[in-house]
C-alpha cells in the first residue's frame, strides 16, 4: 500500500510536468508540508521504522505465541506500525511497533520443543531418593513426555521450610499447558498416596518470658 502510493504520487507529477506546469514550488511545498507532518507523526513513523525491521527479521509470525513487551499472546494480525495479539482470556492487545522492537521478544512457538520447570518442596522428613522416584515416575508415565530429551529431577536447594526439586520434563510445544497441568496435578496426588508432605512456609516463634523476683 506504501510503495502504491508513492508511486501515484510521482505519477501525477511527472503527469503534471509533462502538461508544462511547473513543479518546482509544488515540489518545495510537498517537502515543507511532509516535513510538518513528520514531526507530528514522528511516533507513527518510529513504529514504521520499527514496523519494517520485524517484517525484514521476521522474530515472530502470525498464529505464534509470544510475549511482546511484557504481553502474553498469540499473535492475530501484523502491520507496518502495530502488532495485535490475542491474550490467553481473550483480550485483543495492539501494541506500537516501536515498543515491540525496543523491548524483549520471547517466541514460544519458535522452536518444536519446550521444557516445563516446575519446582516441588518435599518436606525434611521424607525421604529424599523416595521423592525423586515418585515424581520421576510421573514424568514416565506421560506418553506426551519426550525422551529426548530425558527428563530430569533433580535436588534443587535446601529451602526455609522444605527440600525442593527442580522436575523438568520436555514435551512439544503444543501439549506444554496442558502436560503442565497434568503433571503437577499427578505429582501432588502421588505424594499424598504415599505419605510424602508438600508443607507450607513456616516460621519457628520462641516466646521467651519472665517473673521479676518478688522482694
């Protein structure tokens, strides 16, 4: 649509000049009138700068799911001067292209593969090997988890109130939500069977007292 109307323009110019008109001042008038207009519209033509870098990088594309700017979406329409996602719990979120450029863009659909981190907190009285191999179990028994690569759980810290693992299974991009769902839900009903706490933050409180001695 840009280049179409360029090059009406310079049609009718040279349609102008062929007529014997002179150009000269219609010329220095276009350039006065789109020098005012720049400056007006110096955000817009940012974002048309910006605009054209997406288009020539291509870093997403429409039907991808990305995070642009801070906004969770999939990608619904791409122009010149704006990106439009539709979020989640669809909300339609146009964002300037120049402040899609200048930020972070993370494209989840850019690759086949994804990995879920997850980190479960065991209590400190469980055992810890027993853990491990109830949530490994879990992964293995998900077809959507793939073997390759292999999941892994693994001891992730020694935290205030429990003893926490780092789950991390890789699945295909399209069954990420959903395998994390599943997966957390099957963990937590795992534990519970076989006796194994998931405990909630706590804090040891010490109240110290004292009887003045009576004279």
């Amino acid at each position: 649509k840009t280049a179409g109307g360029i090059v009406f323009v310079v049609g009718v110019l040279m349609a102008v000049a062929a007529l014997g008109v002179e150009v000269g001042p219609m010329m220095a008038a276009l350039g006065a009138g789109g020098f005012i207009v720049g400056f007006a519209l110096q955000e817009t033509l940012g974002s048309f700068a910006s605009g054209l870098m997406i288009m020539v990088n291509r870093p997403f594309d429409v039907d991808d799911y990305v995070s642009v700017a801070g906004v969770e979406g999939k990608v619904q329409e791409m122009s010149l001067v704006s990106t439009t996602l539709l979020t989640i719990d669809n909300k339609v979120v146009v964002i300037p292209n120049k402040k899609a450029w200048g930020d972070t863009i993370t494209n989840y659909s850019a690759k086949d593969t994804r990995r879920i981190d997850l980190v479960i907190g065991v209590g400190y009285g469980d055992a810890i090997h027993q853990a491990r191999d109830i949530m490994m179990g879990v992964l293995e028994a998900d077809d959507r988890v793939l073997s390759d690569p292999a999941p892994a759980v693994m001891l992730l810290e020694l935290g205030a109130s429990s003893v926490d693992f780092a789950v991390r299974p890789w699945v295909n991009s399209a069954d990420y939500w959903a395998t994390r769902a599943a997966v957390l839900e099957r963990i937590k009903n795992a534990l519970d069977e076989n006796g194994l706490s998931i405990p909630y933050p706590q804090q040891d409180v010490h109240i110290v007292s004292s009887v003045a001695a009576q004279v």
